[in-house]
C-alpha cells in the first residue's frame, strides 16, 4: 500500500508534506529488513503491527508497556480503536538504544496469540507534542492556568458558578479544534483514569499522557465533539485529576 498513516487519526495520505502531525508507513514494507531495521534514520520511536486487534485499546496499551518497559524509559504508547489503526501501536523510548533493543529483542514476540512485527517508525511520535506545545508555550500557559484557577476558586468562595461555557469564552484566544487540553494533572494520573473519564463523551478517540509535564491530549472525532465535553466540564468534575486541573483547547 502506497501513502502514509497518520499516528494521531490513522488517515492514510499520500503526501506527507501537506499535514502538520508526522506521517509514518504503517505497511513496514519502506526499506525494513528482516530483523525490523529500515533504511530510514534510526528513532526513539518504534512502529508495532500485526497486533490483535480484537483486544482492546486499553489493555493492548497495558501489556505493551509491560513487554516493552524491559528494554528502557518508556515516553508514551500511541494506539487507537479506529479501524484504520487496529493492529497497531507507536511506542516512543527516552533513547534510540531502547528502541533499537527493543526491536531486536522482541521481534516476531508473541503477543495475544500473535507474533508482533516491530520496526522503526518514520518519525518520532512525541514530536507531535512539540509542535502543539513549544517549552515556551508551556510556560506561559502554565502562568495563564495558574492564575485562571485562582480566579475560579475565589468566584467559587463567593457562590459564582462557573459554567462550561463560560471556561470556554475564556478561553476564545485559542481558536477551537479537536483536540482538548488538560493540564497541572496530578502525578498519580494515569492514561488510563483519563480514558475512563473522556470515554463517557461523545466522539471521544484516544488520550495522550505527556507524564513528564502532567498534562495530556484529549482528541475527539471532531470539533463539535470537542467543544461538547469542553462545556460540560466543571471545576467539580476536574478536581478528581487535580486542584488546579483545567481543560483548554489545544492550540495549534
């Protein structure tokens, strides 16, 4: 199959030059060789397919990181239950020695019955990250966060209720997408406590733990779907990921 998969939605298209997110070629047949090497520049990012698909999403997730974790610091697993992506997952390392090792040592590995194939992907998936959120970014809306939450608190003490609507209108600066953003997450917060919440709306894809920043990405189907759970939010409903947790579109 020619063209691309896009990691984040798992469209394929042809010209990978025409979209922000990285492309990467989902049919492991770019250059790979036998033992999951290809001719493209080594990364810490590795491409798995032909996972079980009849598994789901949160527990392929689950016993990924357990088989891969041996091999190094894992950064984050990217897999999704679109039918484009199933079968397959993006595990992204702190070094490019984790991911080598990784994929000499559990290539043809069986996992639910089946033997992964593991290569290198074409681009690193955390990159993604980097675009939507530059470090310099992610000061300053910190600053934003911060004193937006005390702001909250203190019109809470006087009985002001705060819609989802109103956090929304806040926040207009950043033009709607998406993508949702939630941020000063507590340490303890898993992918998984979050994909438990979000899942209850709808349109809802995946979620995006970034643990090293306590922050993660929510994305949905679309912008409606987006902005639907982004209304209905309340400080109340955010205060089990943390005090001053707060959900934002993500900017672009």
């Amino acid at each position: 199959m020619e063209g691309k998969i896009d990691e984040q939605t798992g469209d394929i298209n042809g010209n990978a030059e025409d979209s922000v997110v990285e492309k990467v070629d989902g049919t492991g047949t770019g250059g790979a060789t036998n033992d999951g090497t290809n001719d493209a520049e080594s990364t810490e990012t590795v491409y798995v397919n032909n996972l079980n698909d009849k598994v789901s999403v949160n527990k392929l997730k689950g016993e990924l990181e357990s088989v891969f974790q041996k091999y190094g610091k894992i950064i984050q697993i990217t897999a999704h239950k679109n039918l484009k992506m199933k079968g397959q997952a993006f595990v992204t390392f702190e070094n490019k020695t984790a991911s080598e090792a990784a994929i000499h040592g559990l290539q043809e590995h069986e996992l639910f019955g089946k033997p992964m194939h593991v290569e290198y992907a074409r681009s690193n998936s955390d990159n993604y990250y980097r675009d939507i959120l530059k470090d310099e970014e992610a000061i300053e809306i910190r600053k934003q966060l911060k004193m937006k939450a005390n702001e909250q608190a203190a019109g809470d003490a006087k009985g002001v209720k705060k819609s989802g609507v109103k956090k929304a209108q806040t926040w207009k600066a950043i033009p709607p997408n998406k993508i949702l953003l939630i941020q000063n997450l507590k340490p303890e917060i898993t992918n998984g406590d979050l994909l438990e919440f979000f899942e209850a709306y709808g349109g809802f894809i995946n979620s995006r733990l970034v643990k090293v920043r306590n922050l993660s990405f929510i994305e949905f189907e679309n912008e409606m779907s987006a902005t639907n759970c982004l209304e209905d939010l309340t400080k109340e409903k955010l205060e089990q990921f943390g005090t001053d947790a707060l959900v934002t579109y993500a900017k672009k």
